[in-house]
C-alpha cells in the first residue's frame, strides 16, 4: 500500500520561494571571476513563488521575487530546497503584469 501525498498549503502571510542556488562560479561585469565559495554581505537574490498564504496579497504562485535569503527558513522537498518567509520580508515582484513597474525586465 503506498504512502498518501499530502498536498503543502502555506499559512496566513507567508510564502514558499524555489531558489536556485549557486554552484557555479560567476563574473562580474568588468569579467572576473568570482568563486562560488565567495560570500556576497548583503547579497539579495530572485526565486521563484512556489506557494503563498491566504493573508497574502501582493504576489501569486509563479511570480518572481527578490529578497534576502539570510535568516530564512529552508525546507528540502523531494530533494528541492525551498525557503519559508514572510510576505514583508520581500523586496520586489516581477510580474507580467503590472500597473506600477519600474520599466526594468528580467
């Protein structure tokens, strides 16, 4: 008899973001390489809305946002890292549509 699946429902103002983590080296825009062991202070990073609470309002499942990953709450799922946070602690929103952008695009 197999296992049920139980389906994740995230809670009042919170939101589960996939983020992709960097294994790979990078370079900067002046072309030198930064190593994947180099820690960035203050470094905000885009992931992706995998999940989000009743309470929320300003993004839906699928939109992008940007916010700091420290001092979050990781949750592994079938092998994919997810982080937990509050909708306040998001920094921005990349939508397709938007009433209020900046006019910058990912």
């Amino acid at each position: 008899m197999a296992d049920p699946k139980f389906e994740i429902q995230m809670l009042h103002d919170r939101v589960m973001v996939k983020v992709e983590r960097e294994l790979e080296e990078r370079r900067s825009s002046a072309g030198i390489v930064i190593p994947a062991t180099v820690k960035m202070a203050n470094r905000l990073v885009w992931g992706e809305v995998s999940g989000a609470g009743a309470s929320v309002r300003s993004v839906k499942t699928g939109d992008k946002v940007l916010f700091n990953p420290e001092d979050q709450y990781e949750v592994e799922v079938q092998g994919q890292l997810y982080l937990v946070l509050r909708e306040r602690d998001l920094h921005a929103v990349a939508t397709q549509q938007t009433d209020h952008g900046t006019g910058l695009y990912l």
